[in-house]
C-alpha cells in the first residue's frame, strides 16, 4: 500500500460502488490521474469478466463420479444369527413349561372364575400391547433420524 495513494481495496470498491464510497476517495481520485487510471482498469477487468459465460461441462460430471464409486459389499449382520438361536430357545423356553405342567393349568384355569380369569389377562394383554407401541415409536424414531 502506497501512503500517498488509494489503497488497491477502497479502489477496487470506488470502482464497483462510487456512489457508496466515502468522501475522501472521490476527493483524492479527483486530483490523482494515477489512481484514476487504476479504476478505470478495474472497471474494464470487472465488465470483462461479467461477460465471460459460466463454463459448462460437455459431459455428465454426476454420472462419471458415481460410475467411480465403489458399490458396498454386503455384510453378513450378527443380528440375523442371534435372531435365528434366540428366538427359538425363548419359544422353547417358554413353551416347555406350559407343555410339562398343561395338565395343572388346565385343572387351575377351569377352577378359576370368569372374572378372575379376565383380571388376569387383561392387564397381561393391556402391558404387551403399550410396550408393542413403545417399541414401535422407538424404531420409527431411529428410522428417521437414519433418513436426515
């Protein structure tokens, strides 16, 4: 920067926005042809390069980058294997019990009154059903929290 002159930024501005520049400069570009000649070669510079086109590709840059992108390889997920050993052991788990003992739980459940019978499977029913939906809520959330 020259002491006695514009700096190159209040020029390049002078030379985009006169009327916004301060006093100052237009006073200081009235009395000096050299900075005057720095604008004008600014302007040129600027109105050249308004008129040059946007370059434009002859090809298609998306379909040349991802025909470059490797497609992932499969992964074989543990949660498959789990679901296939452990979903059958909580059936026989379960189902084993009710099989060796059915003939007390016939005899248990055809002494019970209707009633009671209903004030035991209702609110059994009633908690499967609310955490069935809290899972459900749970899944959608992390589906779309995948999706953003």
């Amino acid at each position: 920067m020259r002491p006695s002159h514009l700096s190159e930024m209040e020029i390049q501005q002078y030379a985009v926005d006169e009327p916004g520049c301060a006093a100052r400069i237009s006073s200081h570009l009235a009395g000096c042809a050299e900075c005057r000649a720095e604008v004008a070669a600014y302007r040129s510079l600027f109105s050249a390069l308004s008129s040059v086109p946007a370059p434009v590709f002859d090809f298609d840059l998306e379909a040349l980058v991802l025909s470059r992108i490797p497609d992932p390889a499969p992964q074989a997920s543990s949660d498959t294997l789990l679901l296939k050993i452990l979903v059958p052991a909580c059936i026989v788990a379960i189902g084993l019990p009710f099989y060796l003992y059915r003939g007390f739980l016939i005899r248990w459940f055809s002494g019970m009154l209707p009633v009671a019978l209903w004030l035991l499977i209702l609110p059994v029913a009633a908690v499967l059903v609310l955490q069935g939906l809290d899972l459900y809520k749970k899944y959608q959330k992390q589906m779309n929290a995948l999706n953003y």
